[in-house]
C-alpha cells in the first residue's frame, strides 16, 4: 500500500488517492505559485529546472528567517 519511490534525492508518493479529504493545500499555495510563474515569465531562464530550484530554495530560506523572528517583507516572495 504505502509506495513511495526516491528519484533524484525527492521521494514520490505513489499512494492513490481516493477523496479531496486526502489532499492538503496550504492556504498560500494560489499566491505561491502566481509569483514564481510571473517570475518565470518575466526572467525567461535558460534552464527552468535550475531557475526553480534557485526560486524555491529562496523562498524556504526567506521563510526560515521569518519564522526566527527576522523581518522579511511581505513582497518579499515577488522579488527572489
């Protein structure tokens, strides 16, 4: 029942998934999502798969130091 498959360093889960109960989104996953696909847009990188990463590693670190009490502006997502 519980598959998951390693692929690179990420796990993959496999489990099939039977009702939205199943399914957690993250309240800010919408506004998320819009601000990395304009950034993508308006940067136009080379190597989207390097671009992302770089993106979303950011993010996380931007986030890590708000929650150590550190200030990061809430534009803070629009400008990596």
């Amino acid at each position: 029942a519980g598959q998951a498959k390693e692929k690179r360093g990420m796990v993959l889960d496999n489990d099939p998934i039977y009702c939205a109960e199943q399914i957690n989104i993250p309240d800010n996953l919408g506004e998320i999502l819009k601000a990395y696909a304009k950034e993508v847009i308006r940067s136009n990188p080379s190597n989207i798969y390097e671009f992302s990463a770089k993106y979303f590693a950011q993010l996380d670190q931007n986030a890590e130091e708000e929650e150590i009490g550190e200030e990061v502006s809430k534009d803070a997502i629009y400008r990596l």
